[in-house]
C-alpha cells in the first residue's frame, strides 16, 4: 500500500496519519524522538508494509511483475493498490475521496514542525499534484509512476509500469479486493 492505503487505515486519528505519512523518512529507532501516537503511526506503517510484503496476492501480483521490474514490483504493486482503493472508494468509505484527501493534507500542514525535511520536501508536490485524487484514474497512476522514474535516476523502468496494469487490470483488481478486505480486518 502507498499513501493512500496507510491514510485509510489510519482510520482519521490524525497522529497516526502523520505517523504514516513520515514513516518511510524516519530511519531505525528515531521514532522513539517523538510523541508516542506519532510513534504509534510510524510503527503501523511498518507493520502494514511487513504485512502487504507477505500477503499472497501482493505475491501473485509481484510475480506477473518481477521479470520486468525486478526490485521494484513491490513499489509498482503499492501504487496499483492505491489506484484500486482510490478508483473504487466509495465501497470502502462514506466520506467522499476529495474531501478525505482534503483533511489528510490539512492533518500533515497541522504537524509541519514534526515533518522530517524529506517529507517537508515531498508533501507540497503531493498537495499541489492532489495525489490521493489523482490515484483513481491509470492517467494519474502513470504520472506517480513516471514522477517516480523520474527521481529514482536508474533506468527502473516504473515510466512502462502503467502498461502492465493495463495488461492485467482485472487480475490485480481482484488480488486487490481479497487482500484489502484482509488487511482492514486485520487493522480493524
């Protein structure tokens, strides 16, 4: 799961949100140096990637990948499962997408002197680019994807990832659905 997917399963706590959001810049035992939900978020981003890591559809998906894209299967697999929960979030919440996006992106401005200065850097783009939003469409996904591409400087190839969802978009979205009912309930 990629933002999106760690957002929803904060289930509107506003410190696990920011928890989640800073987790992939907070290295090793640092996330002791802050307040204890916020240490909280960053343990359960954790604890979802190690859960999503194993889970056998993220697997399967990984599979139908890895000849292509190697290492980075897992990383094209996180944005597809966004794609699918953002394209398909009404059936997974009430609040509409665009006012949920809203509040997440007020939550993190709200705890900006808490923000490590990666994710300082980061967060502006994915505001101004509305990349909980822009998720639902494959033309959003392919901008994440070549934005992605484009920073990783290492011929990784995610510029070609949007064409294999498009190749195999009703497997993934039925790997997604069995693995998203699994994961909520298991973050219930």
């Amino acid at each position: 799961m990629n933002f999106l997917g760690h957002f929803y399963l904060s289930k509107n706590d506003s410190d696990l949100i920011v928890g989640n959001f800073i987790a992939d810049f907070v290295k090793g035992n640092k996330f002791m140096d802050y307040p204890k939900k916020i240490s909280d978020g960053i343990l359960m981003h954790r604890e979802i990637d190690h859960y999503t890591d194993r889970h056998q559809m993220v697997r399967r998906g990984r599979k139908r990948l890895f000849g292509t894209f190697r290492h980075y299967s897992g990383v094209i697999i996180d944005m597809y499962y966004d794609h699918y929960l953002a394209r398909l979030w009404n059936n997974y919440s009430k609040e509409p997408l665009d006012f949920f996006a809203d509040n997440i992106y007020k939550t993190i401005e709200t705890h900006w002197g808490l923000l490590p200065e990666k994710s300082r850097y980061m967060f502006p783009y994915m505001k101004h680019g509305n990349w909980l939003v822009r998720y639902a469409s494959t033309e959003g996904i392919d901008l994440s994807l070549n934005g992605m591409s484009r920073r990783l400087n290492n011929n990784s190839g995610l510029e070609q990832a949007t064409h294999h969802l498009r190749r195999y978009y009703d497997d993934f979205e039925e790997e997604f659905k069995i693995f998203i009912s699994e994961i909520k309930e298991r973050f219930a």
